[in-house]
C-alpha cells in the first residue's frame, strides 16, 4: 500500500465532514470494509488496520443523519460508484 493511503488513514477525524471524507476515499480506493468488523480480520497490513480502526472507532462518535450510521453512508457512495 502506498505511503499516501497510511498518511490519509493516520490523521484523526475530528469532524462529521472529515469522517464523510474519509468514507469517500476509502469507497474510491476499493479499501472500504464494514466498520464495525476489525480491520486486521479484513486484509489490511497490521499497520493499516490500527489506522483503521481508529479511525471507525472515530467514525461513530458522530450524527449521521438520514444515513444511520458510517455503514450508511458508505453504502451510498457505493451506490453512487455503481458497485451494487
């Protein structure tokens, strides 16, 4: 995996905008995963699952509105992308 996707994984979401974000870029990489299973289980490097589950740990502090929850809102990107 390359350094950019640790860099973007590494940094705290601090925001509802920055977790939609970080969905989107996740959804964009093909790298997205079901946020309540660790990402170690997942195919993730040891490195990349700490991120990970951070930052879905991170995820769900938030209001997700009409989405539900981080799951939501990924499913709609993911119809957007065209996946399902």
């Amino acid at each position: 995996m390359s350094t950019d996707f640790i860099e973007t994984i590494s940094k705290k979401i601090q925001t509802a905008y920055e977790a939609r974000a970080l969905i989107r870029y996740l959804v964009k990489q093909g790298k997205d995963w079901h946020y309540e299973d660790d990402a170690n289980e997942c195919g993730f490097t040891k490195i990349e699952a700490y991120y990970l589950n951070k930052r879905a740990d991170e995820m769900y502090e938030f209001n997700w509105g009409r989405w539900g929850c981080p799951i939501g809102y990924a499913l709609e990107q993911h119809n957007k992308k065209g996946d399902f």
